[in-house]
C-alpha cells in the first residue's frame, strides 16, 4: 500500500475481525472525502484571534466565559484537577475502583480482579425461546437460531422486570457474524442458503429474563413471557421525517414505511422510560454490486456510507434482492438508523427513528436536563465522522409509554464542529502539552434538521431537503463543516456532574503517508501521530443549546510513554489502555471503559477511571478478556459487573474447523461470544470490604 510510518497496523484485531465487522473501514481511504476543516486548521485560526477570547486554563481545562452552559453545575469541573506535570498518586482509590488491577496478558480465559468471581451467563446458540434446541454446530438451522443467543453480542443493558423483584431482564444487541468462525466446512466463496439464513437469524437484539442468585451478583438465564428474539427479518416501523420517503420506498414496501430487520447493532442505551436503543453501524458491508447501478450520483451518495460496490464478502445478494443493490438501490437507505425496542412488551413492533439522522450509529445515550428536555447523544464510527446530538421538543412523561416512544421523532439534529484553542506550533505529534496545560478549547453544535411535532421537517442545510437531511445525514454534515474525528464510538453523560463523554477509538492514519498522499495531520484533539491508541474526550455542554467546551481526558497508550496523557494523575500508577470503545458509569461517578482492538498486543479489557478530584485520571484494570475477544457492553453497579465477549479466538488462520481456542466451553469446543457476569465476593463492587 506504499504505507509510510511505524505505528500502522499494529492493532490487535485480525484480518478475520475487520472483514466481518466493519468491512475493512479502518483501512485505506475513508469515506469522508469532504474538505472539512481539521482540528488543526480551526487550531490556527483560531490562535491568530486569540486576544479575541479570554481563555482561562483552570488546573488543565477551559472555562471560556463566552459560552458556560445554562443547566450546569457551576462547578468547573471540566478537567478541574489536571495540571501540565503529574500530580503525586492519592493514597487510596475512590470508591468503585478499590480493588488490584488486572495486569496485561494475553491469557485465553476472563481474568478479573482479586475477590471476585465471575460465570458466563449465556453464549451463542444457547437456547432464549423454551422449546428451542441446545446449542450444537453440526445442525444449526435457520429455525433454531432464531430462539437461540445470536452471534457477536456487543450492546448490554439490564432493567429492572416488570413483575417480578427476583428477577431482571438483559437486553442486547447481536453486532455481527462471522461464518468461518460458525460453520464447519464453511466456503466464503459458496455459501449455503441455510447459512445465510442463519446469519440473518443470528443478528439483531436478544431480550432475555434473568434470575437472581440469593447472597451474591450472579444471574442465570430463565425461559420467561419478555425472552425474545429480533433478527434481520424482523418487521420495524419507520418513524419521523423519512418515513414514506421517496429513499425509502421500495418494491416490496412501496409506502416507505416498514422494514425487515436490523443489521451490525452496535453499543446503544438504556432510557429512562425502560426501553433500549441501538444504534446500526457499519451496515453498508451487507450491500453489494453498487457498482452496476448507472446512476453516478448515487454510487456517490452511496460511496459516502462505505458501499463500496463489489460483491459483499458474505455474498447475502445471491439469496435476497434487498441485498443488491442494483436491484434494491434503495434498500440500504433503511439501514443505519437509530432504532428502539421496548422490551417489556414482546409484541411491540421496533422503530427506526429518522430524526435523529443516518449513519453509522455508536450509541444511543439520553440525558434529560433540569426543565426536562430530553438530549440523544450519538458517535458516527468512522474515521473522520462526526459527533452527533438530538434535542427534542416532546418531554419525557413518567408512565405514558405512548408519549415517550415519540420523543426520538420530534426536535432538532445539530452535528459538532470544534475549536481547539492552542497554536499550531505547540501541537507538535509527540503528545505533549501546550503551554496552556491542557488539550482543551470550545465548539458549537450546527443546526441540520428539525422535525415538527405536525409530522413536517426543516432541513437547515442549502440544497437539501428535509427527507434527504434524514437519510444522506453525512452528506448534511459535510456540508454544514463538522468537525472530523478520530472514531467517535460510544457517548455518556454523568450523573453525578452532567458532563458529557466520548471514546474516540483511533485513527492510525493520522499523519501518515500512503502513496504520495498526506492524511490529516495532528491537532489539538488528536494530539499524537498515527493515533493508534485512541483518546476520551471530555465535553462541557449546553445539553439544550448550542455551546460547548471540551478537553482530553486520557491519551491512551502504555504509560510508559511520553505521549500518554491521564489527566495529569500520576502515570506510573495507572494502567496501560488502548482503544476505548464502550463506556459507562458506576453509582460513584467512575467511568468505565471497555476497549477494543488494543494495539499493546495485550487482550481488551474494563477499566474504571476517576474523573474529578484529586484522582482525576487513575486508571486500573478490572477485567480482562480472552486473547482476540473484544470487551462489549459493559453494565456496571454495585452488585455486579457484565460484560459481552465478542469475538473470542478470532484470528486469520482460525475456523470452526481449526478453533484458536476454547472458551468458554472448553475441550475441543469452539469459541463462543458470551456474556460474562462478575460480582464480589463480599460487599460491594469496587469498595473495600
């Protein structure tokens, strides 16, 4: 590929892993093919106007008086305790994180933390549906696997049951197959038909009744009246300003209105009126022979969300039209949506909500702010793509179910577009600090579409019409100059501070050549070059309005290295991370962070990280996963701790027929993606006992 540059390709994901999951996104030229401003073009701009803002670094954050956020605390805690040189490690950890970190390995089991225990919970092919058969590789059917645990859980969410106080109900999201790794004997060249259906049947969401175990955290899977499963054939219903759009109609669904399924449902989140979001992310994989379509202007249009236009690797095209796109061309306009399930009703029909915009879906995250408006956080995992929110106009009503499934059909789309507040010249590519002691500065959300409550939309952007705003979101945000990031994958928002949260995964490109072409360089929000670790980002926002400020929390890497960044918490006693993808918090304020595609060569992991005080930026590992499995989902409370193993022993010479392991079987058995549920063996999790 004439690649020059020491730190590409050196994820721990496999060949295997990228074809099946994301179709090779995180290779070659992206999608994004727009002249958007970079970080650093803004960064330079801006420091030419730098008497024009007062910017006040408080203990390595911005407070920048021009736009403090209305419904915040007024407690300047965005990067209230980091400072230019590592502070001296408090004595003890902050309850939540008071247990012995987990050391990097490359173990091929599920190490946790001392005085834990910890049980998989349920795996790929076990039964969900009573009645449907146990899990065995050698007679899988099409029939079976809709009642069974689908492949590649990713997305975890756990409610309280409706009815019953002994039990709860876990929710996830089936991201992916990869049918080597789930068929002896596989053909990549000749897939069956009954594998194909296998695989339609194998994605989308599982909703599952869990028991609680008397005198510990643990959960065992129950046969229950809400278990249910939502497959790639699946019926949903199409809400908001796309519906009954010319884009969506096809064939087979000539109003628009009603699609089959859901495809790569990535991480999502849980809402405070009880039901799950999930976002579709790279979606386009599934879609094959654009290139036969005559229409240049949509293989462009299509060609901007990663259709690519050969034949898929999975080749779903020669068994359904809807996957050929010269002859559906409008097919994968109804993939990459936000969708909700209500999971307390299994015969509730799911919804694809418009509104809140196309495109690779990271999340799903609500936050209702103090006169109640309800915010949707969501990342567009891609290199270069943008971060993204909803706010809408409907509030939240405690109870009216009816109500509440609206909220994500009526408000405004705006996408982020930032301004990092250092000189060029002081973001150099080696990861350290500016002068001002932080990489930090503000930014505006952009105004894309507005969705009325009378059914109609405003499209904010020139040229483009309300529907075409919806469906071709990227193409809106190119247009409006969002600001390109580096993967913005899961978004949350704390309970304790309201500060705002985003995992930016990677981007090894940054800086690097291929071929005679420059890749964007290093800015201020992506500090490193060839950033193969990844960063979080820390965000300061007027949830409702239109301003924000923001600031790296973590430069993630092996501490041991100059361009690692923790906050300014003390790097010798931290641990090593890469690659932060799902996040969440505990009942303290700890963020949580599972990893995905660690580039240290060591397995992915969970890690807790204090974020205010005088702890602001420990890290420590609490788990760790099988060698080549990706650490999903994570829910974490007092009690219990869960995690989804995705993608366990996947690598470029395993199969079915040759597993790279066992877990969590053993024996001969093949690998299975499995939730794992970790709890303490006395007291709480994370507090000393």
């Amino acid at each position: 590929m004439g690649l020059k540059g020491l730190n590409l390709f050196t994820s721990s994901r496999t060949k295997q892993t990228c074809t099946y999951k994301c179709g090779n996104a995180c290779f070659g030229a992206c999608a994004n093919e727009s002249d958007n401003e970079y970080f650093g073009d803004i960064s330079r701009r801006s420091a030419l106007k730098a008497g024009a803002v007062t910017v006040l670094a408080v203990g390595g954050a911005s407070a920048l008086a021009a736009c403090s956020p209305s419904d915040q605390k007024d407690s300047g805690s965005t990067g209230s305790s980091s400072s230019s040189s590592a502070k001296n490690a408090p004595a003890k950890s902050l309850e939540g994180m008071q247990f012995k970190s987990v050391q990097p390995n490359t173990e091929t089991d599920v190490k946790v933390a001392e005085g834990y225990e910890h049980s998989v919970l349920i795996a790929w092919g076990d039964p969900v549906i009573e009645g449907a058969p146990e899990f065995d590789i050698d007679n899988q059917t099409p029939e079976a696997a809709e009642k069974q645990f689908g492949f590649n859980c990713d997305f975890a969410g756990l409610l309280d049951h409706p009815e019953d106080k002994k039990r709860m109900v876990y929710v996830c999201s089936h991201e992916y197959t990869t049918e080597p790794n789930m068929f002896k004997g596989y053909d990549a060249e000749n897939p069956t038909e009954d594998q194909f259906k296998i695989g339609l049947a194998a994605h989308g969401h599982t909703i599952l009744e869990v028991s609680k175990v008397d005198g510990s955290g643990e959960l065992k899977r129950e046969f229950g009246k809400l278990n249910r499963r939502i497959t790639a054939t699946t019926p949903f219903t199409v809400a908001g300003p796309a519906a009954g759009s010319d884009l969506l109609k096809t064939e087979k669904d000539p109003e628009g209105k009603t699609v089959l399924g859901t495809l790569n449902n990535c991480s999502g989140g849980i809402t405070p009126w009880g039901t799950m979001l999930s976002g579709e992310e790279n979606f386009d994989q599934y879609f094959g022979n654009a290139d036969k379509l005559a229409d240049e202007d949509a293989k462009k249009k299509l060609k901007r969300f990663g259709i690519k236009g050969e034949a898929t690797e999975r080749k779903w095209e020669r068994f359904d039209d809807r996957f050929d796109v010269s002859k559906t061309p409008n097919e994968p306009n109804r993939f990459g949506w936000l969708v909700e399930i209500d999971p307390t009703d299994p015969t509730s029909t799911p919804i694809k909500h418009t509104a809140v915009g196309r495109y690779k879906h990271e999340a799903g995250n609500i936050h209702i702010t103090k006169d109640g408006t309800v915010v949707c956080y969501s990342g567009d995992d891609e290199r270069n793509d943008y971060l993204y929110k909803f706010v809408s106009t409907r509030k939240f009503k405690e109870g009216d179910m009816e109500n509440n499934l609206k909220i994500l059909d009526e408000g405004t789309l705006y996408v982020a577009k930032f301004e990092g507040n250092s000189p060029k010249d002081e973001i150099d590519g080696s990861g350290n600090l500016p002068k001002d002691g932080a990489f930090d500065g503000k930014g505006e959300w952009i105004k894309l579409l507005t969705a009325k409550e009378d059914g109609s939309a405003e499209s904010h952007v020139d040229g483009m019409k309300a529907d075409e705003v919806a469906v071709w979101t990227r193409i809106a945000a190119d247009k409006k100059g969002a600001t390109k990031m580096d993967r913005p994958e899961d978004v949350e928002v704390s309970h304790k501070t309201g500060l705002v949260y985003v995992a930016l995964t990677n981007n090894k490109y940054r800086g690097a050549v291929e071929d005679g072409k420059n890749y964007p360089g290093v800015e201020e929000v992506a500090p490193v070059k060839e950033n193969k670790n990844g960063l979080v980002l820390e965000m300061d926002d007027d949830h409702a309005g239109e301003k924000f400020t923001w600031n790296l929390l973590l430069v993630c890497g092996d501490p041991k290295e100059a361009y690692t960044y923790f906050g300014g918490f003390d790097k010798t006693k931290v641990s090593p991370i890469s690659c932060p993808d799902n996040i969440a918090f505990d009942t303290h304020g700890n963020l949580w962070i599972s990893t995905d595609g660690n580039a240290l060569k060591t397995n992915d992991g969970l890690y807790a990280c204090a974020v205010d005080g005088d702890n602001r930026g420990e890290l420590k590992c609490f788990l760790t996963v099988p060698k080549g499995a990706e650490t999903c989902g994570p829910i974490v409370t007092d009690e219990r701790v869960l995690v989804n193993v995705q993608h366990p022993g996947e690598g470029d010479d395993a199969s079915a027929d040759k597993p790279a392991m066992h877990w969590p079987d053993g024996g001969n058995a093949v690998p299975r993606p499995a939730v794992v549920v970790v709890w303490p063996k006395k007291g709480k999790v994370g507090v000393e006992a």
